[in-house]
C-alpha cells in the first residue's frame, strides 16, 4: 500500500486516500549546476592532483578550466568529449530530464563543435522513486538529444540515495574552427546569449513561490540547445568562448579573464533577465551556491560604489543551470554574431561588456539608475 495513508470516513470507517505527490527536488540537497563543488574547492582539488599523460593530440585538458576536453584524430577532424550530471532542479521528471540533456549537450556547443552521440548517466532512488518516473526523466534526456538530432547509444546505472541524470556527449570539431574559453582580447565585445536567473528561480520554485508562467518561462530557457556555437566557431572574429553555468556570469567570464591574461567590464543595466528574477530574490530565493561562488571570485572584482547590494551581487554569480553562451568578439563581427543568435531564436541575446586590458579581474559598473 505503498504512497497510500488510511483517513475515517464520513461513517467511522477508514479509508485510503493518496499521499502527497512526491517532489524531485525534496529528494536532494540541491539541484541543477548549483550541486557543483565550489570553485575555490575544485581548484585546491585539482592542483593537488598528479598530472597524468598529456599527448600531443590532446588540444584541450583541464589547464583552463574549459567546457570540453578535445582530442584531435587528423588534420580536419577532432573529437569533443564532456560530461555532465546533477540532481533535481525541477519536479517534473520529464522535464528534468530534459533540462539535464540540454545542459550537457551544451559543452559541445561551446567548443564550437558538434555532438555525435551520448550515453546516459543514471543514478536513482529506486525504492523511493516510482519506475514511472524514472522512466520519464530518460525519455526527457531522450527527447532533447533527438531534438539534437543524435542516440543516446548506452550508459550506466546506479542506485543512489539522490535522483542524478545527466548525460556523457561526444561531438566533432575542426580543429580551426574550435573555440575555448581562452584568446580574448582587448576591444573584444561580451555578448551573452540567455536571460541570468535560474538558480533564483529554482529557489522560488523549491519555497513554492515560482508562478506557472515564471516556470514555463525557465524551462523554456533552460531546454533551448545552444546550437548558435557550431556556427560561431567558424567565425574568426569570435576569439573566446563558454557557456554560463554553475560558476554563475561572474565565475565563467573570471576563467575567461584568467585564461586570457585580460580583464573585462560589463554592465549591470545591460543584463538580460528572466522575468521576476529580482522580486523573487528580494523574497530570499538566492541559492547558497551564489555565496559560494562570490567567495571564490569576489576577490578579483570590482562593484559600483552606489546602488549595488546583495541582491545585485547575488545574481552576478547566480548558478545558471543550462545558461546560454558567453562570446567574446571582435566589434566588427557583433551584428553577425548577434543574426546567428536570432536565427536560432534567442531572443534575449545582448551584448553585456567588454574585455580591457589589466590583471585578470572583472569590473562592474551600472550605466543605469535602478
């Protein structure tokens, strides 16, 4: 009699009602890209690691923190392996799952490749979590990579204490035509291709405050594959580029700057947000991710003087689970840069700064009164 619980009846006698509808994101500490280990801890990690075989063929490992790692075969051809997971950022398991294969499909966008096939990663609550619903988190993943227009040819599965899906994606790029989060330069315009807010709104959907449209809205963003990065890495105006996640705006445009040897400026007034991100961070839906992440990088930026508070700060380093793409690009290319953008309906793609020379930091300024 499993998610049944007995109540009386109008006459005395008990009854069996239905319990509560189980919620995903009850079942894990955290959800989405906001389940990453912080930055500053990763990097203590990774620097105590012993470095291992690097061949010659191997253009990129973890030196810069990069979306992808990539293996050339030939001289035309190189192969883009990545991977990506993490626990419930919605309720909806269909929806999770699709969520879950978008973001992970992301990373080969970003290199400016193209994905070939991908193998699921599964790890589930199996005598907590109906069948059901664990079959509809992968026909989601299934869903997406279709829309990607490539099989989900194997995978692995576990049973674990938290629902975890995600998805291993090997894709293709031209060696030429790869692009990394590494060769901005100065001059070079920030152009960022999705609205910021999702951690927010994760949390106000966790509080139970997210109205139906604010969730249509995220999931709609959150399920748009980044496919302006296959034609972006043929562009030779376009020098460097990654997509926003965990690590927040402030985190990935940091690693840029880093890699880089630059610094960067953007604009507060400029960013796009999705609908209601502010009201719903005034009523505390700011995951503690966001901390983490402003720990990590907070020491290498510089915040207007005035009219810049804690939620401003918060939604700098907002978690973005399956953000869009963050381009630095030579000014002539913008209007180009920008059509590929539209063409693929992204709408809410801006241009939000630019690279300066300097020490690697981040500057905001508001060109804006709030």
């Amino acid at each position: 009699m499993a998610g049944k619980k007995l109540k009386p009846s109008d006459d005395g006698d008990p009854e069996i009602a239905a319990s509560p509808p189980l919620r995903l994101t009850q079942l894990s500490h955290g959800g989405g890209c906001g389940c990453k280990i912080a930055p500053r801890m990763l990097e203590q990690i990774l620097t105590k690691s012993t470095p291992g075989l690097i061949p010659r063929q191997l253009l990129v490992g973890v030196e810069t923190s990069d979306d992808a790692a990539v293996y050339q075969l030939n001289a035309n051809q190189a192969v883009v392996a990545t991977t990506d997971f993490f626990m419930p950022i919605v309720d909806d398991p269909y929806d999770f799952g699709c969520i879950a294969a978008t973001n992970a499909l992301s990373d080969v966008y970003a290199m400016g490749g193209f994905p070939l096939f991908a193998l699921a990663i599964v790890g589930m609550p199996v005598n907590t979590l109906p069948l059901e619903t664990i079959k509809r988190i992968l026909e989601g993943g299934e869903a997406t990579c279709a829309k990607a227009g490539i099989p989900i040819a194997g995978g692995h599965t576990i049973d674990s204490i938290e629902p975890i899906y995600g998805l291993v994606v090997i894709g293709m790029v031209h060696p030429e035509n790869l692009t990394r989060n590494i060769g901005a330069r100065p001059g070079d315009k920030l152009i960022l291709g999705k609205s910021l807010g999702v951690g927010i709104h994760s949390a106000a959907l966790r509080k139970g405050l997210l109205s139906a449209s604010g969730y249509a809205t995220m999931l709609a963003s959150t399920t748009q594959l980044n496919t302006p990065g296959r034609s972006l890495g043929c562009f030779a105006g376009v020098h460097a580029m990654t997509d926003v996640t965990g690590f927040g705006l402030l985190g990935h445009l940091s690693e840029i700057c880093k890699a880089s040897e630059v610094a960067a400026t953007i604009d507060y007034s400029a960013l796009p947000l999705l609908p209601n991100t502010l009201d719903y961070a005034e009523k505390g839906c700011i995951t503690g991710a966001s901390e983490r992440n402003w720990d990590s990088y907070g020491h290498t930026t510089v915040l207007p003087k005035k009219a810049f508070g804690d939620l401003e700060r918060a939604l700098i380093t907002d978690p973005q689970t399956s953000g869009g793409l963050l381009i630095a690009c030579a000014p002539e290319v913008v209007t180009e840069v920008l059509a590929i953008f539209l063409q693929d309906g992204f709408h809410r793609a801006t241009v939000i700064g630019e690279i300066t020379e300097g020490k690697p930091r981040v500057t905001v300024v508001r060109s804006k009164d709030p």
